[in-house]
C-alpha cells in the first residue's frame, strides 16, 4: 500500500510520544485503507516509519517503535552496543485487550450462550472505558488523524462479521431479537434477548378481578407484617394483568412481565364488546414463534373464563407509547345499569339523556380516588347516551364519552363534584350502578348499541 509523507510524519509523532499495537495504530488511519484489516495497516506502517528511521538516523523514532512492540528496532537498539535497552510497553490505549484472538474469543462465548434463546437477528454493542474513549479522542485531535476509526467500531464491525459466521443469524440495524454486548477490556460478554410484545384486547367477565395486582398498602408488594409478608391485600388472589402474564412466561419462556393497558376500569365493572386494548411485554424470552391462538386457549383455562384475550398479534415499543399517550384521545363505550331509589318515567329519562348528550362534563377528581390522585378539574364531553329501560326503577344506558371521564360519577355526581350528572338532571338518587366496558374506539367511531327495548317504548 502506499504510505504518503504526510501519513508517515503523523505516525513518527505518534510512535514517539506514545506506545501503540499495530492494532491500534492501524485503527488510527484505517479510513485511508478501509477494506484492509486493522492490524495489517499498523503493521505495515511501523514498517515503513523503521525504514524512514533507518535512512534518517531517526533514533528517536526507532526508540518510539521498540516501545510499541516493533522487533526490529529493539534488536537494532541493542545492536549499537550503547547499553541502551528499550522494551515493549503496553498499548496506551487498548492496553492489550483488544485483538483479533481476544475479539474472537468473546464472540464464540456469546454465540454459545445465545444458542439458549430463539432469535433471527441480532445487534452488536462495544463497551468502552470513558479514559480510553477520552485518550482516543485526544489523539484524533492533537495529531489530526481524520481517517481514524474508534476501537468501539472497531470491534463492534469484527465482531458482528464473526457471530453471523458463527450462528447464521442476520444482523439489523434496529429492533434485533437478540443483542450481544461485548467488553474487550474486561474480557466479558452479555446475551439480551429483546422483549417480544404482543398485543390484543381482553375481556373481564368477573366483576371481583382487578386489572393489576392488590398492593399492601403498608410495604407496597415488599412483604410485612401487615399483609403476612405476602406483598398483597386482602382481595382477589389474581389480576387480569397475572390471569395474562403468568400463562405467558410458560409459553415464552419468559424470565417477567410487564402489562400495559389502555386505561383501566374499576374492580367491580366487567369488559365485553370489543374489549380494551393492551400490550404485554415479555423479558429474556427464551422462545420467541408462539402460537397465539393456544396463548388464548390457555388464558381462558388459567383464569377458569374470567378473562379472556381477543386480537391477538406482535407489537412494538411504538405500540407502548401510542396505548399510553392516545388513551385519554380516544372515546370509550361503556354499557350502564342503573337501579334508582323510586321509579323515573322513560320520557324524563330521555330528556336527561338528550341534555348530556354533546355535552362538556366538568369533574373533580372523584372522592373514592382522592387519597392517591392530587384534586384537579377535568373537563371530558359525553358524546352519545341511549338509554333503554328494563324496569320502571331500572334502566340500561349506552354511552360514548372522551377518555378520562369517570362513569359513575357521571351518574351519581359524587355530591356535586361532577356537574352535570345524572342525578342531578333527574332528581333521584341512583341506588346501583353496574358497570361494562364495551370498547375503546377512535374519536370518528361510533358508538355500540346495547340492544334491548328502547326507553320510549317502556
């Protein structure tokens, strides 16, 4: 290869004040020859700077190189007879750590140990002390090395060549199914494999289950004497987010979960319709092609039909933050039943309905929540209502509102927190309140009718 001036003059500045692998020093300029390896650019430039010093009489230089591991300038050194004794330093900045035998040798231990795991693709990513990614940085500058490679590139493009090699896997640039994480300085290696995320729709058809675990309220789920050590309040032995999860970690293999939800209802309303959307995230899958129909077929089994799973397919971190920030965006359906202390006519029923319909509700935060929820105002619009009677005391209501908007304070005003309800339109108290999610649709959608005899039939 052909070493201009200007390279040779920066590898003399180099070799004199600093000792260097041929590794490293070909890392520095290997942008110049980008397509031959490291090691061989270092070793061919510390060739040429000892013939430049030979013809030079560049003593300094030849120091330089003995320093840096070069044989023929310590036996030259040794050879003038001058008593002077020059030895091989470590790399100032691999300090030896990083080499072909070395980068091999993490690689073929992560491959062994990634063969646990059920994966297609896969990422590489170098770790590199912060004192050596300064010296680098500082070398780049101060001798102006503008076709430098970093070691982390370095080794993260050697290592990447090697384990698809190794396991025939394919590399991806974003979202692999497995990452491996290489450090050379300390000699070890991790295995990840990436979440897998599945998302669906459950259905609640219990109204004693809860959408996440009963926390103890003293040691939040550490263990106490107050709940026995169990981490659990009294209550149900199971939530829908466990009732999911747990016949997960079997399937996948999974080492934990992680249950995210489209909002949440109350312990005693149940989920039908359409259901309400969720994404569960999975970690250190071991197994990652699951049949999704018998994940379903084992939640209903696992929860004895109290909660079931529905639109089941893979998911995204993306899928995680839109569920998250788009809940309160989107509308929700929601079937009501209501018993009131004395009958009420159909057609004052109709007219309350009318007056909430398109309506701005504005609430406070309700009082059963206040204890964990800071006292706020929120403003939500009722966008459909329908109601359809069952008895002269009783009736069903179908309504369509914006996410947010508290239900059963819709109906019972929670004293006058939430304005305009329905108790205050009516003027009867509200004795029963039985909650159902029917859906959570987009802002366009359209509401689910609840079917049954319509109130101004009754």
């Amino acid at each position: 290869m052909g070493i201009g001036e200007d390279v040779l003059r920066k590898v003399r500045a180099l070799l004199i004040d600093h000792a260097l692998c041929v590794r490293c020093l070909g890392r520095l300029f290997a942008l110049t020859w980008p397509d031959r390896p490291r090691s061989e650019i270092g070793s061919s430039l510390m060739e040429a700077a000892f013939e430049e010093a030979m013809r030079s009489n560049d003593k300094d230089l030849i120091r330089g190189l003995a320093r840096s591991g070069h044989a023929g300038s310590a036996s030259l050194l040794r050879g003038w007879g001058e008593g002077e004794e020059v030895g091989a330093e470590p790399c100032e900045l691999c300090g030896g750590k990083v080499s072909s035998d070395s980068i091999g040798a993490l690689v073929r231990g992560a491959a062994e140990k990634a063969s646990a795991y059920e994966y297609s693709t896969f990422s590489v990513g170098t770790f590199v002390p912060p004192h050596v990614r300064s010296l680098e940085d500082h070398l780049i500058s101060a001798y102006g090395l503008e076709a430098a490679e970093s070691i982390r590139r370095d080794v993260t493009r050697e290592a990447r060549r090697l384990f698809a090699e190794l396991t025939g896997k394919q590399f991806a640039q974003s979202n692999p199914e497995l990452e491996v994480l290489l450090d050379p300085f300390t000699s070890t290696y991790e295995v990840r494999p990436s979440p897998v995320m599945v998302r669906g729709r459950y259905l609640k058809h219990s109204r004693s289950t809860p959408q996440t675990p009963w926390l103890c309220d003293s040691c939040w789920g550490r263990g106490c004497d107050a709940c026995g050590y169990t981490g659990r309040r009294e209550g149900p032995d199971l939530s829908i987010a466990e009732y999911i999860g747990l016949p997960a970690l079997e399937l996948w293999g999974a080492m934990g979960f992680t249950f995210h939800a489209a909002g949440r209802e109350d312990l005693d309303a149940a989920v039908e319709g359409t259901g309400r959307p969720f994404v569960l995230e999975l970690s250190e899958p071991r197994r990652r092609r699951v049949d999704l129909e018998e994940f379903a077929r084992r939640v209903r089994e696992f929860s004895n039909g109290k909660v079931e799973v529905i639109g089941l397919g893979p998911a995204t971190r993306a899928d995680v933050r839109f569920l998250k920030t788009e809940t309160e965006r989107k509308r929700k359906v929601y079937l009501v039943r209501v018993a009131f202390s004395s009958p009420v006519p159909a057609d004052e029923v109709l007219r309350a309905c009318g007056r909430l319909r398109g309506s701005v509700i504005e609430q406070r935060t309700p009082t059963r929540v206040l204890r964990r929820r800071g006292d706020r105002l929120r403003k939500r619009t009722v966008h459909e209502v329908t109601a359809v009677q069952i008895d002269e005391r009783t009736y069903e209501l179908t309504l369509v509102v914006d996410g947010g908007l508290y239900v059963k304070e819709l109906i019972h005003g929670d004293n006058g927190r939430t304005r305009p309800s329905l108790r205050e339109l009516l003027g009867v108290e509200p004795e029963r309140i039985e909650l159902t999610v029917l859906g959570v649709q987009e802002p366009s959608g359209t509401a689910q009718s609840s079917g049954g005899r319509p109130a101004s039939e009754g």
